[in-house]
C-alpha cells in the first residue's frame, strides 16, 4: 500500500493533516491517517490518470482534465477526498451527482474510474495552484463522514473548510473504533501549476524491512508503524536527514541515520539482535546428588550452586540410580534467581502378567480395579501379590491370586464355569378335591384334598400351570417362578 497522496480540481478538490501518533492510528508527515497494522491481505489503491502507479506527484496545469481511479482487493466501502492546498475538502464518492457517483460499493479486484466512461461531465483542475492530495478511505462496513465533508454549499458534491489537520483528527476518530483489519487508506499527490515545472518533491519513502515482527519503527522519535518480518512497509517522510530508530522488547535497538530524496523511496533493512539478558539457577534434589541435565546438557550434581543462563525456558531432568527421571521446567529472566528443586520417586520393582479366559471376551478385574478384557496382552504391575477376577455373563465370577515378580513376564488364565440353574419352589393352593397338576404338560400328580402342595426345583422363569378335578372347571394359567424363593398360587375352581 503506497503513502503518498493527490488532488482534484473543477467540480471536486480536497486536503488533510497531522496529529500525534496512536498504538492503532497514525498520521503521517503529509496529514494522511494510516493504519499501521495494515498488511496485503487488505488493501486500496487510489491513483490518477498521469501516472497508473500512483507513486509520483505528476503535474496538472490550470484547466487540464483529471480522472481519478480506486481499485480494492477486498468488497469495500470506498470514500476518496480531494485535499486542497489551501485547505478546502471535497468529497469526491459518495457524491449525489449521478449513480455512479452515489454508489461507494467497489467489489473486489475491480477499478472504479470517476468520471466514468461517458459520463456527461469531467473533472478539470482549477486554482489554488501547489500540492494537491486525494485520500482513499476504505472500509468493511458503511462510515459516517458527515463530519469530514457536508452538502451545505453545493447539493451535489459534500465539502469543508475544516483544514488537512481537523481533517485528519477527525477522520482518526471515525476510524478509531473500528477493527484493525477492517479499514485501510492510500493517498496520491498531484501537483497544480501554471504552464510551469512542478517544484522538487518534497517527500519521499523509506521501505523499512526487519528480521522481527511488530518491531515499533520511529522517524525522528514519531511513532510510524510496525515491521513485517521479512516483509517490506512503506513509510513516508520529508525529503531530508532522518534519525530511524526500531525497538521491540528483547532486542537490542537498530538505529540509522537516512536521507530522504523527495520523490523516492530509500531502504533500510534492519536486523535486530536478541538482548543478551541472564538470570541464575540453584539446582538441589532429595536425595541430594541427582545428575542434573538442563535441555540434554550436563550442569552437575545436586546441589550445583548458582549457575547463569540466558533469559528463555529450559527443562532440566534430574536422574539417579535407584530412581525415576524426573523432568520440571523454569524460566530465567534478566538479572533473576531461582532455586529449582525436585523430590525424586524411587523406582518400584516391575513385571508383566498376560491376562486370558476361557471363553474369551471377560472383563478382567484386579484388586477391584478393571485393567481389561481377555485376552489382555502383557499388562505391568508393581511386583507383589494380587488378587484377579473374571466376570462374563452367563458364567460364575473366578477368581484367583497371583504374584509379580521384578522384570518377569508370565501368563495367568482361568476357566469359566455357568452357574447352576437358578430354581424356584411353586405353593399351590387348590378349591377343588384331589385335584391333578400338570406344568408345562408335564403330570405332577394329585393333590389330596384341603393340603396345600409344593413343586419343588422348579427352573426359574414363565411356565403354563393347569390344574384339573372331577366335576370341576380346569385352572389353566401362565405363572412365573423366581429363583430362590416360594411362588404362591391358589388355583380356584368351579363346580360345573
């Protein structure tokens, strides 16, 4: 994105200014608000018809035509003012001219040329002569500008007389709470004579290119932007000797001094070296003489005394015989002390145990705790005595103990056995004399009269009961006999 700025004469003319520099807005030397947190992902492009670059400052006499063009390569909102050089703003889109002129809305990758192609009117440069500027304002969303130029004086094209610096305060405001990646500028310049040869450049650019990112970079103690790492950004600045100073924290700072050459772009390519910043560490352990390894490099046995390192993140590993690795992480900070110590966990004897059943698929509970289904695969345990149990549906719970030997591997399996049928008891309860009793079709025998009788080892689960007596109605009925326990029926029948 350029920085460099132009004018318009005949039925539109505009300028802009200066104003002290902010974290998220700034104004150059030539009054233009920038955005320094603009990159290529958004940008506009303003330029006129003597020069399609937009980077020089061609000269218009008295009464020559002019045709502005913008182009963005995102949708946008587009709003161009000419900044004159006696002050005057004028809005060149949105205007109430015509359609074209109404219509801010540039679709992406596409020119806007003002006046368009057969419009029924042009643009011509008129007085005041000297630098004039156009200023591109584009945004993601609509802006109220109401405040930079109004249609008081002329019904068609918005102007003001509030000077390049009200214009740049005021335009900084508008911007101001809108997102970083949302608005973006560009300005180009034009210059305005009598049939005579533009005056030198007063302006010129440096492309300032770092090794870091969002390093703040300074003109002569003017904040002006922030490097792109390995990416150029253009800042504007007169034509003459310029102190450039660059800074971001933990870096030593670059400074240069630069002449500037109006109407060309001067280079500085900045590479900024980290800050030397150290700190002290006491390393100890418990138990105390622990090998101490800090990012894989030997540093001593605990307690090693203050040793220094450069400010950054390290990890130190304590190791000892008889004991787990233990790992922490600190960081050194310039000028800092620090004590890290750590408690060492003495390391546990350990085997393996294979887990297997048959049949396979049951869960595999030790001490309680599931560690798997069968077959496991080698499962680790502390050396010692445990205590495993199968569980699979249909079958009996097994169990069994085993021991865990250090740095063994052994294979444990058991067999699973069905439970024996779970059996009920039927009570029954007859009306009738000396009935007979057939369950499931099956002749359980007679009943004597007034007793009660008992089935005994009855399969839990639904059976069809039936119940018949000489000269008496038959009882047939769907009972359901529960494991364990009595099931009560009294099987009532009628005399026929």
């Amino acid at each position: 994105m350029r920085k460099l700025a132009l004018i318009l004469a005949g039925l539109a003319t505009f300028l802009f200014s200066p104003a002290l520099a902010q974290e998220n807005i700034i104004i150059s030397p030539q009054s233009i608000v920038i955005n320094p947190y603009a990159t290529e992902a958004y940008d506009v492009e303003v330029f006129v018809d003597k020069d399609t670059s937009g980077d020089l400052a061609p000269a218009y006499n008295l009464g020559d035509n002019i045709s502005l063009s913008v182009r963005t390569n995102q949708d946008s909102y587009v709003y161009l003012f000419n900044v004159r050089s006696d002050g005057t703003i004028n809005q060149i889109i949105p205007n109430r001219f015509d359609d074209a002129g109404k219509d801010n809305y540039v679709a992406a990758n596409t020119t806007k040329t003002f006046p368009p192609v057969g419009a029924a009117y042009r643009f011509s440069v008129d007085a005041p002569m000297g630098l004039d500027k156009v200023i591109a304002v584009a945004s993601k969303t609509q802006l109220d500008v109401t405040e930079l130029a109004n249609f008081r004086t002329d019904p068609n094209f918005a102007s003001s007389n509030i000077g390049e610096q009200g214009f740049a305060r005021t335009l900084s405001i508008i911007v101001n709470p809108i997102e970083q990646n949302d608005w973006v500028t560009d300005t180009v310049l034009f210059y305005v004579v009598d049939n005579t040869p533009p005056p030198p450049p007063i302006y010129g650019a440096l492309s300032v290119t770092a090794n870091v990112n969002n390093a703040a970079v300074y003109i002569d103690d003017s904040f002006r932007g922030y490097t792109r790492a390995g990416q150029a950004i253009s800042v504007e600045a007169l034509a003459g000797a310029h102190r450039v100073r660059i800074a971001v924290d933990g870096y030593d700072v670059f400074e240069q001094n630069v002449n500037v050459l109006g109407g060309q772009s001067t280079n500085i390519t900045a590479t900024l070296t980290p800050v030397a910043r150290q700190g002290t560490v006491n390393f100890d352990s418990n138990p105390r003489g622990s090998t101490v390894l800090v990012n894989g490099v030997n540093a001593g046995q605990t307690p090693t005394g203050a040793i220094s390192y450069p400010a950054g993140t390290y990890t130190a590993t304590f190791r000892r015989a008889g004991y787990q690795d233990t790992s922490q992480s600190f960081s050194v900070s310039a000028n800092s002390n620090q004590n890290v110590s750590v408690n060492m966990v003495q390391v546990i004897p350990r085997g393996t145990v294979n887990f297997d059943s048959n049949p396979r698929g049951a869960t595999v509970y030790v001490d309680g705790n599931v560690v798997g289904t069968t077959p496991t695969g080698a499962l680790e345990f502390n050396a010692g005595t445990y205590t495993a149990t199968y569980r699979i549906a249909g079958y009996a719970d097994a169990s069994q103990q085993f021991t865990v030997a250090a740095n063994q591997n052994r294979s444990i399996s058991s067999t699973m056995v069905p439970p024996p049928p779970a059996v009920g008891t039927l009570v029954l309860r007859p009306t009738a004399p000396n009935p007979r009793v057939f369950i499931n079709g099956k002749d359980y025998g007679t009943i004597a009269s007034g007793t009660t009788g008992r089935i005994r080892d009855l399969p839990a689960g639904q059976h069809e009961l039936t119940v018949v007596a000489d000269g008496y109605t038959t009882y047939c009925e769907e009972i359901v006999i529960t494991g364990g326990r009595g099931t009560e029926i009294t099987a009532t029948q009628n005399r026929r």
